[in-house]
C-alpha cells in the first residue's frame, strides 16, 4: 500500500495460496463416475493437482519438485500419463481437446484431455479419466443376470420336457437301445420290442429305423472297402516316393527343395555330403547354410522374387576346400510357393575351355611369330 501521493511504500500485505493441494481438494470433490480419476498436468509433464491424496510437491532441500505423471502412485493416473507419452511423444503437440481411449490391464479406459492456456504462462492439460466398468458395471450385472435367469428357465424347461417326454414316448427308448448297439457296429442287432408292423406312428417309426440302419450297414461296408483301397493307394505312394528318393540320391549332383521365404523343404544325399550334413539337419534352414557363395544367394532370392518360371545360371561355388564351377538350374513349381534347384559341376568343362583357349592364344602367338613365305630372300 502507498500513501495518496503513490509515492511513499506503507506497508504490504500477503496470503499463501498452495495451488497443487487447494486445486486437488477441489478435484477430489468431483464425482467421476465410480472409480475414475482427474488430475491436471503441466506440458513438461509435471502434476499441478490430481484427485488423489498423494503428495505432489517434494520440497526437501532448496529445490521444489512437483511429482510427475508416469511417477504416480496411482495406477490410472500413471497409466494415462505413459499412454499419452506413448501416443503424442510431445506433450506440447496437444492444442485441441481430445476424446481417446486405452487399455491398462486388460480394462478399456476412457480419457478427456482439455488444453488450457489463459495468456499469462498457465499452459496445462485437464485430463479426465473413467474405466469403461463405471458406466458398463450395471449393464453387465443385469446381462449377467439375465442371461443366469434364462439358463435357470431353460434349464427347468428342458427338465420338465425330458421327463414328460420319457412318460409319453417310453417305447422310443427301445429304438434307442438299438441305435446304441448298431453305433458299437452291432449291426443284427433287434427291434422286435416296437412291432413295425404297427398302423400308428411309432410302428412307422421302428419301420425308417429299420431301413436306416439296413443303409447305414451297407455305407459302412462300402466306406471300408473305399478306406482299403486308399490305403493301397497311400503304399504305392509311399513305395513311389522312396523308389524317387532313391533316383534322386542316386544323382551325381545336388539337388534342394526351396519354399518362397528362401528356407530348405529338404535335399538329397549329394548336397548333404557335400557340406557334411545329414538331409534332416538342413530342413527349415535358410539357404545361406553350408558356406554357399553369395553368386548361388543372390540367384536363388532373385529367381524367386522373379516372374519367371524357371532359369539358370553358371555360378562358382568353394565345396569341400576346393573351388568348383556349377551350372544351376532352378524350376518352380506349386504354383511358384516352391523351386526345385539342380546343380551339374561343370568344373572339367570349364578347365578344358579354359586349356583350349589358352592352346589357341599360343597357336595364335605362334602363327603370328612365324615370319610369311612372301617375305623370305629369293635363293
């Protein structure tokens, strides 16, 4: 205060105001729903006040320190401050209400997050949150009660129904007992206790049941003879592929089966020799496996990243401490989800190209030392 003259200090006069606890009593007195929370946050993600009772102000020392979010002893608070870490990153991307919704423990979580500013260095976010339970709580109790209401009502139902079924319908169990017994394959089994020969219903009843199972007798006949001749079929089928097995070991290259992700479906035994490993070992592992050169690599990925339905290609290869050349040969096949892959070492072709070509530089290197007859002294 001043004197009339604005010129001489009187006296001061002061109040405390602590705003994180005042403003959290406030809050506190709020009812969200039936266990949700509110708490408003500053954009360095540092708690001003929340509906809880934790301290939010560590001021031991000389130093204030306010409590932050993903530090909250409460669990809604903490998780509702990490997913919005989580979601924004920057905290001060968040210029507009926003509606969002997360899961903390499997429970749905429902947030209100208001940006307020008021132009003079306030710059906080007003987050509400509520568990999906609050507002559905009621709801399922009631669906659960229904649903518990009708079980019991069906139950009963289906009770009283079973037990005037059985008074009115006694001779039907006699057909039943004869299903029991042709479903153990009892297929003579009879039914003499309900007279087919009856004018009623139950007399056309036990007569369908009587040709039902004289059908059912001959499907299942014709059904085991069909299950023989498939397994006839299976062995042949398996004796074919052990004769192609043997065909395929017998080869005098490698040969490999690729599925499209680049993995081995199997190979046969020269392959596996060749870099000391057994058939089995090599299913399910990559085609880098077994020290094959990158040339062999990057043929196999780019055929089978290509379009094309098969190729080749001469590649060098180091197998068994020495360097050799192979022509690989790749086909697709199972609508292209496959290759098959065929290499034939050509590597004595190659050095018997490699001695005439050398053979015919020497030839050359020598016809052309070789002085012309049209240039030798006449005599």
């Amino acid at each position: 205060m001043f004197d009339r003259t604005g010129k001489e200090l009187i006296g001061v006069c002061a109040t405390d105001f602590i705003l994180p606890a005042e403003m959290s009593s406030f809050l506190r007195s709020l009812e969200v729903g039936r266990s949700g929370e509110t708490f408003i946050m500053e954009r360095s993600g540092a708690l001003v006040a929340a509906s809880t009772s934790e301290k939010l102000i560590n001021d031991s020392g000389d130093t204030v320190e306010y409590l932050k979010g993903t530090e909250s002893t409460d669990p809604l608070i903490r998780g509702t401050a990490q997913y919005l870490y989580g979601r924004f990153g920057d905290l001060n991307t968040l210029k507009h209400s926003q509606q969002l919704e997360f899961k903390l423990d499997g429970q749905r979580q429902l947030v209100q997050v208001l940006p307020f500013q008021d132009g003079r260095g306030i710059n906080w976010l007003i987050t509400v949150v509520v568990p999906e339970a609050d507002f559905m709580g009621r709801i399922q109790a009631n669906t659960r009660l229904t649903a518990l209401l009708y079980l019991l009502s069906l139950g009963v139902a289906v009770v009283g129904g079973i037990l005037t079924a059985r008074w009115l319908t006694r001779p039907i169990s006699n057909l039943n007992e004869a299903a029991k017994s042709i479903a153990q394959g009892q297929w003579q089994t009879s039914i003499d206790t309900i007279d087919r020969q009856r004018a009623d219903e139950l007399g056309e009843l036990a007569q369908s049941f009587h040709q039902m199972a004289t059908q059912l007798q001959h499907s299942f006949a014709a059904l085991e003879t069909q299950n023989a001749d498939l397994q006839q079929a299976k062995d042949d089928l398996a004796h074919a592929k052990e004769q192609l097995e043997a065909v395929l070991d017998a080869m005098p290259g490698p040969i490999s089966w690729i599925a499209a992700n680049g993995t081995y479906l199997g190979v046969n035994s020269h392959w596996a020799r060749s870099f000391n490993l057994s058939p089995e070992s090599i299913v399910g592992k990559s085609i880098r496996v077994g020290g094959y050169s990158p040339d062999y690599v990057g043929f196999i990925v780019s055929f089978l990243a290509s379009s094309e339905i098969s190729s080749s290609q001469e590649i060098p290869m180091f197998i068994g401490g020495q360097s050799r050349h192979y022509l690989v040969a790749a086909q697709k096949y199972q609508q292209g989800t496959a290759i098959v892959v065929v290499g034939i070492d050509i590597t004595e072709r190659r050095l018997a190209q490699e001695a005439l070509q050398e053979a015919q530089h020497t030839n050359q290197a020598i016809v052309s030392a070789m002085p012309r007859l049209d240039d030798a002294p006449a005599q």
